[in-house]
C-alpha cells in the first residue's frame, strides 16, 4: 500500500491561499456554496496559525 506524504506547507503559502480564497468566497452570491467557501478559507487561516505555533522554537517567542 502506497503512503501519501503529507506536503508541509509555509506559513506564508497558507496566508495566501487563506486570503484568495476568502476574496474569492466574498465575490459569490450569498447560499450553500458561498458559506462552503467561507469555511474553507476559515480552516486555511486555522491552518496558517497552527503552522506558527507547531514550528516555532523552545524558550523563543514565535516569529510574526
């Protein structure tokens, strides 16, 4: 059986991604899709912030 490497991802990328795509979700008309979108570009951010507190190092405060 075959592994799928999870594919770590920058801070930055996820900022990004998070950001285009709350844009994105912004611009659709209001309904089930719209609401998909936002908590998609929600989950993005989450994932952007973790990224910053898994990685940061001992005894320092996380880089901003």
């Amino acid at each position: 059986m075959d592994k799928k490497k999870s594919e770590v991802r920058s801070k930055q990328d996820l900022q990004i991604e998070a950001l285009a795509a709350l844009e994105q979700a912004r611009a659709m008309p209001h309904g089930r899709a719209r609401s998909e979108a936002l908590k998609r570009a929600g989950i993005l951010q989450n994932a952007a912030d973790m990224q910053g507190l898994l990685f940061a190092k001992r005894g320092r405060p996380p880089k901003a």
